[in-house]
C-alpha cells in the first residue's frame, strides 16, 4: 500500500507540482489549500506523513502543529516545513515544535524525498 503523504499549502499550483513528484515516487498525494480543515482532512485520510507551509491565510504552518500537539492529536504523524522562509529562528521554532524537518524553497526534488524517505523510517528526530 502506497504511503499517504498531507501537503498543505495555499498555493495550488505548488501543491500540482509536489503531487507529481511525489507520485512519480510511488506515493499518494492528498493536497490541502485551507489550512483550517487539516484535522478533517488528517481523520478522513490518515496521512503517513504530512507536508506544510508555515504562512498561509487563516491558519500558520506553526498554529497547526501547536494545535495537533495540544489535543495530543496525531503527535506520532512525523511532519516537514517546505517553506519559502529561511530564517535559523523559524527553523528552531520549526523543531522545538515537533517538525522532523525544514527545508526551504526552492528545493532539490530528490532532497525532499530522501528526507520523506528518513522521517517515514523514524531516522529523523521528530
């Protein structure tokens, strides 16, 4: 069965470009541009892993780890920053609260699914 991989971000083209790659790696893509219904989305699809933005209208990349953290919500789901923002205080940020990775745009597609590959496997810290 094909790993399940969350990709939230408000730019819908973005998300296009991820799905393929992430596809063509063998898994499935679920694309989310409102961040306000991740928990629907995270009940409905059970995400092996999911992929976020930090800044997005309505609803930050951080409020929503904070808040699957605080409802002790899907804390085992491991999760990556795949952001514009490329800043050593958002990355810091990023981890203390529970991401397994940052990495920043634009990116080396085969970076990025080597660093799914590794949070999937639990190699990297969540």
């Amino acid at each position: 069965m094909n790993k399940v991989i969350l990709a939230i971000d408000d730019n819908r083209d973005f998300l296009e470009t991820l799905k393929d790659i992430l596809e063509h790696e063998g898994y499935r893509a679920v694309l989310l541009t409102d961040p306000t219904k991740t928990e629907e989305y995270i009940e409905n699809y059970s995400p092996d892993l999911i992929i976020l933005d930090i800044f997005m209208p309505k609803r930050t990349g951080f409020n929503i780890l904070e808040d699957l953290s605080d409802n002790g919500m899907h804390e085992d789901i491991p999760k990556i920053f795949l952001t514009c923002l490329d800043n050593h205080i958002e990355k810091m940020t990023a981890r203390a609260r529970g991401a397994c990775e940052y990495l920043t745009k634009p990116f080396e597609p085969e970076e990025l699914i080597e660093v799914i590959r590794e949070c999937l496997e639990g190699q990297k810290q969540r």
